[in-house]
C-alpha cells in the first residue's frame, strides 16, 4: 500500500470510528442494517379488497420505546413478500416499501400480477425483524363460473363489551372473504358493562384514534381473522363519533373542529387496514375518504360496499338539545324526496352498477338494516331515524331502481348497532 492510499485508509478508519455512535443513535434506514429491540410487527398482518389479479397487503410497524430511542425510526424500508406455497419457497412477488411517522408507519402494498381465484401466502420484513405469516387469496376472473362464495359477515365489534372469540372461530373456517360494514373500533365507552377497558379517553385527534386501533389490532383472535382471509372493509359511525351524519356530530360540534376530527378518524381508519386508497389531502380539511367500491366473485356475485355515513343528509326531526339519531313519530321531514342515505353520487353510481350487472347474486354489503324496523303506537309510527328507516325515500328510490330494471337476485347485508 502506498503513503498517500494508507493515509486515507486510515482517515477514513478514524472518521468511522467517529461517526459510529451518531450512527447508532439515528439508525440504519436500510432494511437489513436494521437492528430491532423490540418485535416492530405485533399488531399482525391483514390483506383486502381482492381482485383476480392483486391483493392488498397491509402491516404497520409498531415502534417500541427502545428502538425509538435507540435506533432511529424514518424512514423505515420494508420488504413485503408474496409466495405460491405455504412453505414460503416459491416468490411470485416483492416490494421495496418506504413508510415514516407521517403515515403512522403503515404499509399499504398492492401486489399485482397474481393468478386469478387461488392462495397466496405474505410477509413483511424490516431489518432482522420478520412478521407473521398471512394468507389470502385472489378473486376469480370476472365471467369465470363460478358456484360457490364462503364468506363472514362481521360488524360492532366494541373491544370492552366481550372478547373476540367470533374471529377465532372465523379464522378457523375455509373462507373466501370476511366481509366487515362497520364500527370496527369505538370512540365510546361504557365501564358498566366492561369486561375489558379502552385505554385512553375518547379519541379525537390522530394520535389518539392510533392507539385505539392499536389497542384492537392487539387482540390475538382479531390478528388471526386478518391473517387467514382477505376482508372487504366499510365504515360506520364508531369510527369517527357515534351517530354523526356527513359533516355534523350529534353535539353540534363547530364544522371546523369536527372535520378535524373526522379528518384524524379517516387518516387512522386508513393507516390501519388493508386499503389500496388513503384520505383525500386536498378536499376541505382532508376528511374525505372515497371507501364505496364493487368487487366481483366471477360471474356468481357483485358486490358493492356503500358509505352511508360520509355523504348521509342528517337525521331527521332531531332532538333540540343534541344531534344524531332517536325515536320519533308525527316527523314530516322523514318524507322529504331530497333526504339520502348515501349521496346523489354514490347513489347514481349504484344503480347504474346494478343495471348493468349480469352477476347471479347482487350483493349490497352496508353498515345498518335495509328492511323496516318501525313500528305502530298510540301516538303514531315510531321510527328510528338513524337507519334505513330514517330515509325512506331514499330507501324508495333503490327499490324502486330494482324494480324498474327487473333486477333480481338482490342481497343487503347489514347490521344494527348501537
């Protein structure tokens, strides 16, 4: 070696061993540099809206306070893996993902180029941290013929009024889809009837709706269901407040400062599940968040996943005192022919879906009941006005949509949760 390349050599030795407690402090951004103290994926793996030829895949890195302190967070780069066989051998697919405290450190990979109706099997890695195994599968081709679709309809699951052993049995069972329409967290509590507490008060900022999914995400029965199936996810009101309608809470709660709110809600509802599609940054406030979509299971079923909280029209003849929904009877403003349910958009959008599919089974998987739940009293018919039920001539206007089309075969699935 000469003088002058042995002077370098060493300079650059000394500026190592410099630099290498910074080094450690600020972390490696580099997937395989990176050392984790504690396990980074612990609240699991999910996949969703299946098509024939993609998944999404989702994780979030859960940072624990040693790495935080220790090895430096942003940005994080994550490997996410798809393979043919269970046994993890046979890579179809992978992805470089780049994820940072701004999104929470999600990670939303859309894995594209798969076989049409069959299994695959996903992980995630950062550094020397691996995460747990998922499976899912892609949808059939469009007009393939297909006889057969197994899937779960889940809703309401409120973290403090029972454990979740309904998705350990869902786990279990040979499914296609879970199918979820809604309150997938709850900003509310109710410590009367607790067997197990929220932690945390009532969420309102994006911080605070994090570590309430986190908490969720936590359940292993919960982690389980994720992992064995790809869901089909849509929203209620839990996610956000209860009983909100469109822009308004039930406390009359200024514009500005509910959108922010609801702007917080759909950010974390996004950072924490298995959405090709996030929030919209650039409409009013950021809290806008198109969730409606139709997903086909070849030529046996449509199915379409409707909003009925963002674009809703509020709940009619409500309380003085308070928003939301309630028991009412003598409320002319239930028959006003603007009211909706979904939104005019959302509503075009559907019924032009509806006419033109040619699907065996039409599917219409949303958060509360289609049928009547009002009944007859002394004082007149009692309605609930948050549920279908609260706009009837929305209600009207899709069946009388079948109607006219001679559209058949028709499915709502729903739920009724309080």
């Amino acid at each position: 070696m000469r003088r002058r390349e042995f002077h370098r050599w060493a300079q650059a030795q000394a500026l190592a061993m410099a630099l290498a407690p910074w080094q450690q402090l600020l972390g490696q951004t580099s997937g395989p540099e990176r050392r984790w103290r504690d396990d980074p994926f612990v609240l699991g793996v999910a996949s969703g809206q299946p098509r024939a030829d993609s998944v999404v895949l989702w994780t979030r890195l859960l940072i624990g306070p040693q790495d935080r302190l220790v090895t430096g967070l942003d940005p994080a780069q994550v490997t996410c893996e798809v393979f043919a066989d269970e046994a993890l051998r046979q890579r179809v697919w992978h992805s470089e993902i780049t994820t940072d405290e701004q999104r929470g450190h999600s990670v939303h990979a859309i894995a594209q180029g798969l076989a049409a109706d069959r299994p695959y099997w996903y992980r995630f890695r950062c550094g020397d941290a691996t995460s747990p195994t998922g499976r899912t599968r892609t949808a059939p081709h469009a007009q393939a013929d297909v006889r057969r679709l197994r899937l779960a309809l889940a809703s309401c699951q409120h973290y403090e009024q029972g454990e979740f052993v309904a998705h350990a049995d869902i786990a279990r069972q040979a499914l296609d889809l879970v199918v979820f329409v809604g309150d997938y967290i709850y900003e509310s509590s109710n410590p009367r009837t607790a067997v197990r507490k929220h932690t945390g008060a009532e969420p309102k900022t994006l911080d605070e709706y994090r570590q309430r999914y986190a908490l969720y995400k936590s359940d292993p029965h919960l982690q389980a269901a994720h992992a064995a199936h790809p869901w089909l996810l849509m929203w209620d009101d839990h996610e956000v407040v209860n009983d909100y309608a469109n822009d308004r809470d039930p406390r009359n709660t200024p514009l500005a400062v509910f959108m922010q709110r609801r702007a917080a809600a759909y950010q974390a509802y996004f950072e924490h599940q298995p959405l090709a599609i996030g929030p919209d940054l650039a409409s009013p406030w950021g809290a806008s968040m198109r969730l409606h979509d139709k997903w086909s299971w070849g030529c046996l079923a449509d199915i379409w996943t409707l909003d009925c909280r963002q674009y809703r029209s509020p709940q009619a003849c409500p309380d003085p005192n308070r928003g939301g929904g309630r028991v009412v009877t003598q409320c002319a403003e239930l028959e006003e022919t603007n009211r909706t349910m979904l939104g005019s958009a959302q509503e075009a959008w559907l019924y032009e879906g509806l006419r033109q599919s040619t699907a065996t089974w039409k599917v219409l998987a949303q958060s509360t009941l289609m049928c009547p739940t009002s009944v007859n009293t002394l004082l007149g018919r009692a309605t609930y006005t948050d549920a279908w039920d609260g706009y009837p001539q929305a209600r009207r206007r899709l069946l009388q949509t079948l109607a006219d089309g001679g559209i058949s075969d028709v499915l709502t699935l729903g739920a009724m949760c309080t």
